[in-house]
C-alpha cells in the first residue's frame, strides 16, 4: 500500500469520491439511477439525492467545462419513473448551474435513456489521448487510454469492502485501461480479489492479476495505491 505513488497511467489524473477529472473533464460511471425503484426495497432509498448531492460536490471541486456519465446512468430497463426523471434532471441542473456541458454516454442498462433525455446521447467520448466509455462493448476508436465503467469494482480488505479504481498498464494491445467504481453506493460491487483471468464482463478488462486498486480514503481525502493485484492478492 502506497499513499504517494499511484501508477504512471493515472499520474495526470485527479481522483475523488469514485471519480476522475481528465483535464477539464469530470467522469464518472454507473449512476444507476432508479435502481431503488426497481428492486424489492421496502424502505426509500433516496439513490437519487444521494448521487445528485455527490456530484455537485465534485463540480464544485472540479470547476470542469464537462460532466461526462460513462453509461449506465439509468437502472431501469423498461420503464422511467417519474422519480427517476426528477433526479436526471437534477443532475442536468447540477451541471449547468456549474457551467459544465453534460455528456452522457450509453451502457448496457441505458436502453430507456434516450426516452428520458432529450439531448445527444454517445457510445464513446475523447478527452485528448483518452476514450471514454461505458466498457461494455469494444468501442471503434482506438486511444492510448481507456476509460471505463461497467465492472463495479471492490477490494476485500481489512474486513471491509472499498470500491476502487483499477488500473492496468498497456494491458490492451499497449493500451492502458482504467475502470472507475461504481458512483451508486446502493450497488454492492464485484469483489477483485478472487477473480479469475476471465472473470470481467468487459472485453476491454483482461486477468485481473494485472490490475493495480486504487482506492480513494474518505476520511484522509487521498488515494491510496496497492500494486497489481498478482503481487499481493493472496494475503488479504
């Protein structure tokens, strides 16, 4: 564990609360948007405000000219609720009272997104040499970086579960790949910590043994670095 050397893959990169600001562009994936909605809760879950309230928070820390949401920014796959188009619109108000264009690309659960939104939607989004994408399918651009969500990652440690970030260096035909955590806090997450060499839904994800977690400390307001997971996974 390394609170001060994070891998050269993300050295230019700013990360906070399971986001990443890549140049003047804030990204983030997984929204999730109306998962409570759509499962057997009992009780309100208030997903909505929660990651409307978060993301404001990082546009305010940030300051970026984008918002870019990485796909699955919807849970639901046949209906909206009205709940739900509330809290799309709360997010697209986030971003404008932050003078931040917002960028939605499409995910595998995004299938009702474009009844919900009326701007342009994307399957990929460039930041100078990074590609941006939900990471559920093989984009047809290629980048020196790709950035993507889909894989909800966990690390298993001390007894907890942390989201995390991976990163894995030229682990795609030279490439470099980093995968954010999910920014929903309802969704339990994969654990990495046993996955096997093809364990990833994602065609962009190769064995797991390559990939270093990052993850963020909330209560120290800092990163904190592991290596691939290869190198110390079977001592958790």
């Amino acid at each position: 564990m390394d609170r001060d050397r994070a891998p050269a893959a993300v050295a230019d990169l700013s990360l906070r609360d399971r986001a990443v600001l890549v140049g003047d562009s804030l990204v983030v994936a997984d929204l999730h948007l109306g998962q409570g909605a759509t499962t057997a809760l009992d009780f309100p879950v208030g997903d909505g405000t929660d990651t409307v309230d978060r993301l404001a928070a990082l546009l305010s820390w940030a300051d970026p000219a984008e918002l870019v949401i990485a796909g699955d920014v919807l849970h639901s796959f046949s209906t909206v609720p009205g709940s739900v188009r509330d809290a799309l619109d709360a997010v697209t108000d986030a971003a404008t009272d932050a003078g931040a264009k917002l960028v939605l690309l499409e995910g595998n659960h995004d299938t009702m997104l474009a009844s919900a939104w009326d701007g342009q939607l994307g399957d990929s989004h460039r930041v100078g040499d990074t590609l941006v994408c939900h990471g559920h399918e093989t984009p047809d651009e290629s980048a020196n970086r790709y950035l993507i969500g889909h894989e909800h990652p966990v690390l298993d440690a001390a007894g907890r579960r942390r989201p995390c970030y991976l990163v894995g260096e030229a682990v795609l035909d030279g490439s470099d790949v980093v995968v954010l955590p999910a920014f929903s806090r309802l969704l339990r997450g994969v654990s990495i910590n046993r996955l096997e060499a093809d364990g990833f839904m994602s065609p962009l994800v190769g064995d797991p043994a390559n990939l270093a977690p990052l993850v963020w400390d909330d209560d120290a307001g800092e990163i904190v670095s592991f290596p691939p997971l290869g190198a110390f996974r079977d001592r958790l």
